[in-house]
C-alpha cells in the first residue's frame, strides 16, 4: 500500500461524493426532456440538499434513537461501497477489505437499516415501504450476486479491482455470459435504486411508494443525508456496471496520474450516456403492479443463473 | 502434574451434575437456585470453554471409564473436533446460566429446584455426547440428553399443546436414535467393536458406507431437524422456557451436526461425491423452506424456530460441500467449506441464543408471544432492543457482524467449486450458491420484521406501556452473547486459525496461512478474494462520526419534535401498522405452493365480518398424516389378537417360546 | 486460458443470444411478440451459419445462412402474420403452468442439455462444438414451450424453433448436413406451416376457437 495508493482512494471517494447528486440532476433533466417537459436545471440536487441542510430537522415524538441514527449509517455504508467501486483506477487500498460479496452485503446493510427506521414510528405507509423495500430487496440481492458471480468465474477473482484488471487490460475477447449478465444488471438496478418500472422516484402517490413510503417521515439533515445516500447508491451501481460491462478507460494502477486524468472524462462520458440511457428505459417503460415485481426481477434472477451456466458451457 | 483435558471435561460433567443434586436438595427455594446454583453452573460452563479451548489444539486424549455394564465401559475421548464443540457448548451454557439466573420464577409447572436439576442434567449429557468414544456411551449420552429436555420442554406441564409438543418432540427425538443406532451397527462392520477405534479401524465396503451416511443423516437429522423431520422444532421451542430454547437451538443442534460431522468425516475412512450432493440438497432445501416458513410465523418464538431450521440447513450444506471436496481430493477446499459449517454453527449458537433470550424477556416483561400483539418496545426495553439489533444484523448475515463471515467464506467455497472433474456437478454448484443466496436474502426480510414488529414503531397493546426492562443478569448475559457476535464478526481471521486443528483432524488440511491474518480474511489469496470486517467497521463508523460532526458543525443539530407526518392522514391507531401477517404476505404469496393455506373470506354482506388465513406446514399432510393413520390402521390389526383373557396371553407366551426353541436349537 | 479465434467467439455469443431467444419466447405472452422472437431467432440462426461458413470455408453453409434467412426471417414470419390477420386473433392468452415455475423449469433444462452435451462434443471436432449444449437446450426448450401453451399457433411457433434448434445442433456438430437434407428440411417446414394454417382455419371452423383444449372432445367414448 502506497501513498499514492491511497491518494488515489481518496480521489476516487471525494469524487464520488461530489459526482453522485449530478448524476441524479442530469438523469431528470434527461428524463424531462424525453416526456417533453422543461428540465430542472442540472444543479438542482446539490442545492436541495443544502437547503435540506440548512433546515430544522422534525422528527416524530415517537422516533428512536435508532431512526435519527439511520441516516448515517446508510450514508456511511454507501460511501464505503463507494471507496471500493473502481471508477478511475483499479489500485485501491480499501478494495481488500470488502470483495464483491461484501459489497452485496453492504447494500444489504443499509437496506436493513433503512427498512427498520421506517418501522420505527409505527405509520401505515413506513411499515408498507420497509415490507416492499425487503421484498424487492431479497428478490434482487440473488440476482445481483450471480452477476457478480459470473464477473468473478471469468477473472477468477471476487475483488472488483481484480475483476476489472482481468476485463479490462486483457486480450479484447467476447464474452456472451457477460451479455446475459448485463441484461440481468440492468434490470436488478433498476429494481434496486427505486426506478420505474419497479418503483418511481418522482412517485408521491401514496400506494404505489416503496423507497419514498420508507423516508415519508424524515427531513431536513437527515432527508438530506438519505438523498445524498441514495444518489450515491445509483452512482455506485453504475460503476459496478461500468466496472463489469464497458471497464476501458479505468486507469490501471495508481502510478500513472495521466491515465488517472484521462479517465475522469471518461468516467463522465460513460455516465452520462448511462444516465441518458437510464431516463430512456424510464420513460418507455411503465410501472408494473408490485406483484409483477418478482416476475420481473425473477427474470433478471434466470438470466444471471443462465450467464453462469453459458460460462461454464463455453468457458467464455 | 498437570491434569489432561479428558479429566477435567469430566470434572465439568460432575460439577453440573452435583449443581443439579443441589437443585434437588432445595426444590423450591428459588432464591438459592436462582442466585446461587445458575451461576455456578455459568461459572463451570466458563470453565469448560476455556479447558476445551486449550484442548483444540492439543492432542487427543482419552481415558475408559469402568462404568455401565460388563465388558462395556465408557470410552471417552477428546479431540479437536469434540473440544472446538465443547468450547461451543462452554461459552452458550454461561451466558444462559447466567440469564437463566434471573429468568426463572415460581410458576405452576415444575418447581425452580427441578428445573435446575433437569437443566445441569442437560449440560452434562450434551458435554458426555462430545466426549464419547464409543457408540454405547454416546447413546447412553445421546438419550439422557433427548430425555433431560424433554422435561425442560413440558415446563408448563399443566398446558396441553406444551404437552403435545413434547410428546412430538420425544417421539421425533427416538426416531432419529433409531437411525443413530443402526448407524452405529452398520459402522462397526461386523467385527462387533463398538468403540470408535474400532468402527475407525473396519473397512467398509462402499455400499455399506453408503448406508451408515445416510442412517446419520438420518438419524443426526431428526435431531438437527433437517427437512422433512423438522416439525417437532417449531413445537417444542415455543413451548419450552426460553433459555432451554435458547440451549436447544444453540447448542443441542449443533450435538447433531457435531454426530454428522463425527461420522461422515472420522469413523468412515471413504466419502463418495454423491453423498455430498444429497447433503447439499437436503441442506439448501432445508434453508429455503426454514426461511420461508419463518416469514410467515405471527409466534415470534416459532419464528425463530424456523429460522433456526434454515441455519441448520446452510451448516449442513457446508457440509455436503466438504464431502463433495474431500471425494474429490481437494482437500483446501474441503476445509473452507468445513470452516464455514463449523463457522456458522458458532455464530448460530451466538446470535440464535441472544435472540431467544430476547423474546425470553420480552415474554417477561409482556406475557405475550404473539407478535401481532407487540410493538414498540425499544422505548420500554432499551437494554434488551438495542442487544437483539445486534443479534438481528447478525443473523440476517450483514456485514460487519459473524453472520456475514460464514455465508461470505460457504459462497466463496462454492464459488470455486468449478475445478470440480465432473460437469454435472459443476452446472449444480451455481444453482446451489444461488439458493443459498435467496435463503440468506430472505432471512434479512424475515429478521426485519420480527425485529421491527416487536421492537419499533408503537406499542400495539395499552399494557406494553408497562413493560420493564431486563434485570442485570439477563443484561449481562445479553450483552455477552452480543459481544460475542460482535467479535466473532470482526475478528474472523483469528477464529479460522483456531479452527484449524479440526480441519487438519477432519480433511487432512488446514486452511492454512493464506488464510489471512487477525484483520484480513483471504483463504485463496488477497487477489482473489479478501474481507476485512475490521475495516469495514471503522470506516463504517469513522464516516458516521465525521459525517455527524461536519453536519452539526456547518449547520446546526436543532431538532424539533412532532406528531409523525404519514402523508398527512390524521386519526392513526397502532391497529394500523403492518402486523407480522402483513409483513409476510408477500413471501406467502410469491412462495404460496409451498405453503398449505386455508383462507376464510368474509362475504360482503357480513356484519361482524372476520377473515382468517392459515398458512401451515405441508409436511403434516404429506408424511405425517399418513404415517399416523398406518400406523392407526397396523394398530387396529394387532388389536385383534388382543383377547383380554390371560390364557389367551399365555397361550401366546408358550407358542413364542416353543417357536424359539426350535429355531435356536 | 487460450483466446479463441473472433469468428469462434462470435459464433459462442450468437449461440447465446439464440438461447436467450428461446428463452424469452418460453416466456413471452403475446402471439405477435412471438412472431418477432421467431424471426430474431431466425436471424442470429443465419447470423452464425455465416459465421461458421466464413471461420471454416465451408462455403455451402453460406447457402443454408441464406436459406435461412429468406425462410426463417422472412417468409415463415410472413405466413404467420398473415394468419393472424386473417384468422383475427391477436389476443393475449394464458398458459399451463405459470412463468416463474417455466422458468426454472427451463434452467433444470438447460442444465440437463449441457451435461447431454459435455461427452458429445468432446467426440466432434469442430471449432463449434461447446454450442452443442446450447443447442440441444434450445431444442428442449422449443419442447417444453409446446407443452405448456395450448393454443394453436404458439404451439407451430415452437415446433418451428425447435427447428432452429435442431438446425443449430447440426450446423456446431457437423458444419451442417448435406445441402439436399438441408433444402428438404426447409421445404418440409415451409409445407407443414402451410398445412398447419389450412389445419387451423378447420379447426376454427369446427370449434370457433383455436384454443386446443377443445381437441380433447375428439376422444372417443364420451
């Protein structure tokens, strides 16, 4: 572990805390556009969350401990997930502390603990969210780990920097499991970050919430930490996909600071076609009744178990 | 000199026991029982774990007891294997004992002075069943523990279904023993030398290996309740007093595991790959049905119970992935997938323990079970619901706590399973992993709602308000079993290293060095794959700190306090949160074949309208149910040489025995 | 681990995307989607028979790419809508068993297929022969479709995908077979898709459905 190892880390970390609320403005002004609607200006989310910041917090009289805790620990558990999400350069030190599995189990954390503070002031609509919130949560968890299984099978390796090394810096070969395995990504984060057709962030339509019947009750700083979490978990899952799927461009290593330059546009490109890409598959799509859910994340579920076989069937 | 191991075990064994004599002697006076002889016998249980902490590492020593009968007597012996479950059964007896100090009261069933009696009795059988070296001893132990328990469980004798439930639970608890006997007679291969050197020593013929596995699994089986002979468990724990729920599912299921692991790996010398994969399937299948069932339990004790099914069910897996390994001569393997087994069976008893110690206080404090009828006791228990949040992170297998540690290494363990010979196999391993994984997803679900139902949001009944928290004993013993969790969670490395021994015993390998240091896990290597649960948490908590600090610095900590928003809708009850049957209904519903459902729908015209829906056991109806009715039918054809007249009897008698003289003559 | 040659890797990930086909068309609940799955397939079927025609020189398999296409992508698709258009159904419709329950079904399928084919295709020699599984499991599931719908045209639509699948099999096994077998294949399907369609326009007529389930009333003593 070096210095410029960790220098490294805690570019990649800093940049990912300040990217993630951009990524969230440029999705909505993109999916504004495509419904033919004036866009909000891209900034909006940065400013949200400071005027978020800047308010009174009210909390429910009834409220535990564990309800005003929660924002911290969701926000703490995403930008560790963040520090070990290759998005620039594959050297980092944090990586070998959590593998991919890890990772899963990260997301898992603060789910569980997002799921409990909902539950926490006894309202009809947080305990409804908190129970969705689990159901899509254990229908899209397998999927999600079978992907990163496959990822993991092809580089023999479940540490993503390693993943990534192995795909990225490689002989250019075709890897069909890696397309079932896309396909399956794709749609176990749309589930994940609260999307349409699973769920709809702009949603305040009472019965069809998931993620924003859990939050109903929280505000001010600790809204704003929530949001700021959130944004961070779709940055996260976009790298994860990038990291798997279109991994050119991440530097390799930490020595070489114009590679690491270098990829910083690359790493805004990627997401913004991602995120144009992510507004369109939200705006063609409708949301589905939540007992479509399993369906549809089941499907994602067939695809990352057939990505595995394919790959042990072609040994590709 | 220095007393050997064996010896003091047995020192152990006798001081349970006389505790237990004691017990007798000042039957109801719960003062001196509960305050003195409980922690006593926490205070042997410590000394237990650290005798057969010691014991892991050192080598096996045995003694012969000049009991029992004629020509047969007691062979025990330590070695790794029985010290890494006596340390197991050490460490869960003192945190129990110790609540357990404060738990019992006078009630109408059996008096303080027995229960305390029946309870060393328990211990010191299940620490006989670890040590025993030959198969008469180990039944001898095997049975007085099943029957110790069995009073434990009909406490409440007075009660009905508690005496049911018993009864069910014996009976489950004899068939298995069955199937460990025979087991017993198939290993030791006709050479008549029931000791374990012996079956060690007898060459069985594949075949006959065959039948011991599987008359283990069987009979192991019953006892660990594997699928389908699980049913006694979502009986007997809600019935039984909580900390004998807690000692049940803690550590006299792993007695089972410790009996499968003793057979399928030391007393037959060959494993054959399919052996593995039915154990594997039996196991997964165990895990997912275990879970899915605890979804949709409204007995938070029953929940638990079949949550503790589902942990079985990834232990035994792990297992089947040993043997797969070890037929396959992959003996590094083997031993991360043994290390994973034995791994989750530790943290089980750990947080399984702390969580039924839990509901045990929350029993107290509420007299309530139901978890429709809970609620909001974070506010009244602080003690208690902050110790179960650990438990219950722990258990749905986040990180950075033990329960991640296991599923993580079973899934890395399966991950590699690729470099299997056979291609069947291989295609089946992912499968596998993915099950494993949906039953590990799933168990988070469940853990949410039994900790959410009961703890969070607002108390469901007005006479919640008066609930109290936990007196300092079962404090204690809390906050042990959760530190437990916590350190097994964060210090994995060091646990794998002290494992080691077993695996060497067990596969002939050790996971070896590469395993990892005290603050990184990496049994294949760092650039394969590494877990740091230490990490994890600092920077867990480092950011939430910072994060706290920064906000309350920049901006301000005010914080207001008002009536809960929800959308605006005023007139809210407690009625209307989401009970434990709303909670589940999805798994029922997207899992509904695996359920038997009864529903009764009101009719719109009602006007006391009332809906009911039963979601039970299947298993009732497919192997139960019609066991019972041939076996009522087999009965009714004996009944017909049942005369009531003694002639008739001795008639009988006489034929019998002119029949064996000729035959034997 | 070697790299293959491009075309291989092409004709691996094409193999794919023909079981993803067959898998969404086990799935898929509208009668026109299937008509597009069906001519998809047909494409990546052609798509790869080219392919293994450029990669190995076996240049009569560019005629069974082109057959192929002409039959597969267009002409059969063709026929199909023209049926619908004229038999005016275009409805949704259910299913035996549900999707999930097909769906894993189908994996445990798929499973079986490729260890059929683990023994097989160490016997061929072909660069292709790791396809063989995906093939076979392209055949099963083609099967296993017809099983579980029962109406009339989806279930022709997996008799002809199952077609595919056989077609696919011999193209990774063998670099096809004989251009007369081929062309006689082709013409059988093209001729049992025409009989099928006067078929239906009969049993339409006789059950003013075509929902097959009336066919049991054919059996006898009743």
């Amino acid at each position: 572990m070096t210095a410029t190892a960790l220098l490294s880390q805690a570019v990649q970390l800093a940049l990912a805390l300040a990217l993630a609320p951009l990524l969230v403005g440029w999705v909505n002004q993109c999916r504004a556009w495509l419904s033919n609607r004036s866009a909000p200006p891209l900034l909006l989310p940065y400013r949200t969350i400071r005027k978020l910041f800047m308010k009174d917090a009210v909390v429910a009289s009834n409220a535990s401990p564990l309800f005003r805790l929660t924002p911290y620990v969701v926000f703490g558990a995403m930008c560790c997930a963040a520090a070990i999400v290759p998005s620039l350069a594959t050297d980092l030190p944090f990586a070998l502390a959590a593998d991919t599995i890890a990772l899963v189990g990260l997301f898992a954390l603060a789910r569980v603990f997002i799921a409990l503070a909902a539950m926490d002031i006894g309202t009809a609509f947080g305990s409804l969210g908190a129970r969705r919130e689990m159901f899509v949560g254990f229908l899209a968890e397998p999927a999600l780990l079978m992907v990163l299984f496959t990822a993991s099978l092809i580089s023999g390796s479940t540490s993503l920097p390693s993943i990534v090394d192995t795909l990225a810096h490689r002989e250019l070969a075709i890897y069909p499991s890696l397309a079932f395995a896309g396909v399956a990504f794709t749609m176990v984060s749309l589930a994940e970050n609260a999307r349409i057709p699973v769920d709809n962030p702009a949603t305040h339509l009472e019965l069809t919430m998931i993620h924003e019947a859990m939050v109903l009750e929280y505000s001010a700083r600790h809204l704003a930490l929530i949001e700021w979490a959130s944004a961070l978990k779709l940055f996260n899952y976009s790298c994860i996909g990038l990291a798997l799927f279109f991994p050119f461009g991440i530097a390799q290593g930490s020595e070489n600071w114009a590679a690491i330059a270098l990829a910083v546009p690359v790493l805004v490109g990627k997401l913004a076609l991602g995120g144009f890409l992510l507004a369109l598959i939200e705006t063609v799509s409708a949301k589905m009744r939540i007992f479509r859910a399993p369906e549809f994340l089941g499907t994602a579920f067939l695809l990352a178990v057939l990505a595995m076989l394919v790959h042990l069937l072609l040994g590709s | 000199m220095q007393p050997d191991a064996i010896s003091l075990v047995l020192a152990a064994v006798v001081a349970w026991l006389a505790i237990g004599a004691l017990g007798i002697a000042g039957l109801r006076k719960l003062r001196f029982v509960s305050r003195v002889l409980f922690p006593a016998g926490a205070g042997v249980g410590i000394a237990l774990a650290v005798v057969a902490f010691l014991a892991i590492g050192a080598p096996a020593n045995a003694v012969v007891l000049p009991f029992g009968l004629p020509d047969l007597p007691f062979h025990l012996r330590i070695d790794a294997l029985s010290a890494f479950f006596l340390v197991l059964l050490g460490a869960m007896s003192a945190a129990i004992s110790l609540f357990s100090a404060g738990y019992f009261r006078s009630s109408e069933g059996t008096p303080p002075g027995l229960i305390c009696f029946q309870y060393h009795v328990f211990l010191a059988a299940m620490a006989l069943v670890l040590v025993a070296d030959d198969a008469y001893a180990f039944m001898v132990a095997w049975e007085a523990m099943a029957l110790a328990s069995y009073f434990l469980v009909t406490t409440e004798h007075r009660i009905p279904e508690i005496r049911r439930a018993g009864f069910l639970y014996l009976l489950i608890a004899h068939v298995g023993a069955i199937g460990i006997l025979l087991c017993f007679g198939v290993l030791q291969g006709g050479s008549g030398d029931y000791t374990f050197a012996g079956m060690r020593a007898a060459a069985l013929s594949p075949a006959w290996a065959s039948v011991g596995f599987f008359l283990a699994l069987f009979g192991f089986g019953a006892k660990a309740g594997i699928l389908p002979l699980h049913v006694w468990l979502p009986e007997a724990h809600p019935a039984a007093p909580s900390p004998v729920s807690a000692l049940m599912s803690g550590v006299m299921l792993k007695t089972a595991i410790y009996g499968l692991l003793r057979v399928a790996f030391d007393l037959l010398q060959l494993q054959l790959w399919w052996w593995g994969v039915v154990a594997l399937a039996f196991g997964l299948v165990t895990a997912l049905f275990g879970v899915i069932f605890a979804a949709a339990q409204t007995d938070m004790k029953r929940l638990l119970a079949y949550s503790s099914i589902e942990n079985i069910g990834i232990i035994v897996s792990g297992i089947g992935l040993a043997i797969l390994f070890k037929a396959y001569d992959k003996p590094t393997l083997a031993a991360i997938a043994l290390t994973a087994a034995l791994y989750h069976a530790l943290n089980h008893a750990f947080f399984k323990s702390l969580l039924f110690l839990a509901t045990g206080a929350v029993l107290h404090a509420t007299h309530e079970r139901s978890l429709g009828k809970l609620g909001g006791l974070i506010h009244r228990m602080p003690w208690v619901a902050w110790l179960a949040l650990v438990g219950t992170l722990a258990i749905a297998g986040l990180p950075p706590l033990n329960g991640f540690v296991s599923e993580w290494l079973l899934l890395q363990a399966f991950l590699f399973t690729p470099t299997l010979p056979q291609s069947f196999v291989n295609m089946l391993v992912p499968i596998a992993a993915a099950a494993l994984v949906l039953a590990a997803a799933l168990a988070a679900y469940v853990m949410v709602k039994f900790y959410g139902v009961i703890f969070l949001g607002r108390p469901r009944e007005a006479n919640l308000a008066y609930a109290k928290d936990a007196g300092k004993h079962e404090r204690l013993a809390l906050s042990l079993l959760a530190a437990g969790c916590v350190l097994l969670g964060i210090f994995p490395g060091v646990v794998i290293h002290a494992l080691d021994p077993v695996n060497v015993l067990l596969v002939g390998s050790p996971v070896g060095e590469a395993a990892g240091n005290w603050l990184m896990l990496a049994p294949f290597g760092e650039d394969r794959s590494s877990y740091s649960p230490l990490i994890v948490l600092v920077v867990i908590v480092a950011v939430v700190l910072v994060t706290m600090q920064v906000v309350h610095r920049y901006y301000h900590g005010r914080v207001r306090r008002a009536d809960p928003w929800d959308c605006g809708y005023p007139l809210q009850t407690p009625r209307m949160q989401d009970t434990a049957e709303g909670f589940g209904q999805p798994v029922r519903q997207v899992f509904e074949p695996f359920f038997r459902i009864e529903r009764e729908l009101p009719t719109p015209f009602d006007a006391t309208p009332r809906y009911r829906v039963d979601a039970s056991d299947p298993w009732w109806h497919w192997i139960y149910v019609p066991v019972a009715r041939a076996a009522e039918l087999a009965a009714r054809f004996v009944g017909l040489i049942q005369q009531g007249r003694i002639s008739v009897y001795l008639t009988y008698s006489f034929v019998t025995l002119l029949a064996l003289l000729f035959l034997v003559r | 681990m070697n790299v293959l040659p491009l075309y291989a890797q092409l004709i691996n990930l094409f193999a794919a995307i023909l079981l993803l086909l067959s898998f969404a068309m086990l799935a898929q609940r509208r009668v026109l989607s299937l008509i597009d799955l069906f001519a998809a397939q047909g494409l990546a079927l052609a798509a790869s028979t080219a392919i293994v025609a450029f990669g190995t020189g076996q240049h009569h398999l560019y005629w069974s790419a082109g057959l192929t296409l002409v039959l597969k992508v267009f002409l059969l698709p063709w026929i199909l809508y023209r049926l619908i258009r004229q038999l005016d159904v275009k409805w949704d419709f259910e299913r035996l068993i549900n999707v999930p329950t097909t769906m894993l079904i189908g994996i445990v399928l798929v499973v079986f297929s490729f260890n059929l084919a683990v023994p097989i295709s160490q016997l061929a020699s072909t660069v292709t022969r790791s396809t063989l599984g995906i093939a076979m499991a392209c055949v099963m599931l083609s099967f296993l479709m017809m099983i579980t719908r029962r109406k009339a045209i989806p279930q022709v639509i997996g008799f002809l995908s199952m077609e595919n699948g056989l077609f696919f099999a011999a193209t990774s096994a063998t670099y096809g077979m004989p251009m007369v077998v081929e062309l006689g294949i082709a013409l059988d399907v093209l001729v049992g898709v025409l009989i099928l369609g006067v078929f239906f326009f009969q049993i339409r007529e006789q059950f003013d459905s075509l929902d097959l389930k009336h066919l049991e009333k054919l059996k006898e003593g009743e």
